[in-house]
C-alpha cells in the first residue's frame, strides 16, 4: 500500500471560540507546510502544538491522519468543504480509507517509521471549527474518522511524495476498531478480541473493554 501524501499540516494552539464566555482553546486549525522537509519528533512534528495534553497528543497520537479520499461524500451529504487541515489532521492522505489501513500497519515516511495506533474520536471542537452542529455525529455513524500514528523511527521527513507501508498490522482494520467503540451491537468477545492487539493504543483498549 501506498499512499499519497497530498499536504502536511501543522498549527499552534489558539481560540476557536467560546463557551459561558470562556474562550475554547485548540491546535485544530492547521496550515500545509511551505518547506520541502519537516521534522518529527517522537511525538510531534515540528511546528505542531496541542493545547489540552489530558486528551490530546502524547506517543500514541503524535500524527494525525485523515484521506481526502472522504472528501466528496462530506462536500455532498454534509455540505462541508474541505481542504488540507480540515479535519484538523496533520497528514492529509490520499490512496486508502480506514476499511483497509489497520491498526499496526508500519509506514515508512523517508527515513522515518510510522505505525498505526488508532482512530480519531471526535470532540465538541471538532463541531465547534467546523460550525456545523452535526460534524462529530456524522464522523461517528460514517466511520469517517482517520486514524493516529505513533512514531516509531524520527527523522526529517519530505513534505510530498508517499507513505509506504513496509508491514502490516495482525489486527482489526481502523474502521472495525472505531466502530466496535462506538457500536454497541458489536459483541462483547468481538471488542475483546480487537482490543486485545498489543499494537491498540491503550486508551483505545480501555474504551473498547468499559
């Protein structure tokens, strides 16, 4: 599998707007990147922030990813117009979904190692940036979410070309591990058995065996 690396995105934490009068801050918003390479760290990229640690970045979701391959169904069922950061994602992809990227799937991005760790739930400052009420349901009941990166090798990366994936992962792709979370038809032993992939971040593994 290879995907295309359509833009990288990165941004700083800063208002998006309000709630009771109290600012909301986040790193949600994020521009394409001028420079032909980046850094990454372990985990970050160079020039990305986050404002809320407690739910927000760390090991696990040092790289956010999201394929403009969903672009077309959010600009025709949800009116929403897209473009590279709209998702608030670091990497905007192009070349697969998450029905066929799983969860382990090791990347080679230049010299840099990037393995799948997973999906995105999305959160009220996801509906906040986007202005529309309906954005996290409609990420939820599609499964249209994009999915986390953990670094495993840092380097300095090229900001064009492609990812390409040198090992695939043995467990459930990234649609089934959002769905199993959020499905509750999903059985107990089906949830069990995604979550018991040593290569699930462990927060994910928590909300599929609550």
């Amino acid at each position: 599998m290879r995907l295309t690396l359509h833009s990288v995105n990165v941004g700083q934490p800063a208002a998006i707007g309000e709630i009771d009068g109290a600012p909301v801050i986040s790193a949600i918003s994020k521009q394409p990147v001028s420079a032909t390479t980046i850094s990454l760290q372990e985990a970050t990229l160079e020039g990305d922030g986050v404002a809320d640690r407690r739910v927000h970045g760390g090991p696990d979701k040092a790289v956010y990813a999201y394929p403009n391959d969903h672009w077309d169904w959010w600009t025709a069922e949800a009116g929403l117009k897209t473009f590279p950061g709209a998702f608030g994602e670091n990497l905007t992809l192009e070349g697969a979904t998450e029905h066929e990227v799983q969860i382990g799937d090791v990347f080679k991005w230049g010299d840099a190692l990037l393995q799948v760790s997973q999906p995105r739930a999305p959160c009220y400052k996801f509906r906040m940036y986007t202005g529309r009420d309906d954005a996290a349901a409609r990420m939820t009941i599609s499964g249209r979410c994009g999915w986390y990166f953990r670094v495993l090798q840092t380097g300095t990366v090229p900001t064009s070309g492609v990812l390409e994936r040198i090992e695939t992962g043995a467990g459930a792709s990234v649609y089934m591990a959002f769905m199993a979370a959020f499905n509750r038809r999903f059985s107990r032993d089906t949830r069990a058995q995604i979550a018991a992939d040593p290569a699930l971040a462990a927060d994910w593994r928590k909300m599929l065996t609550a």
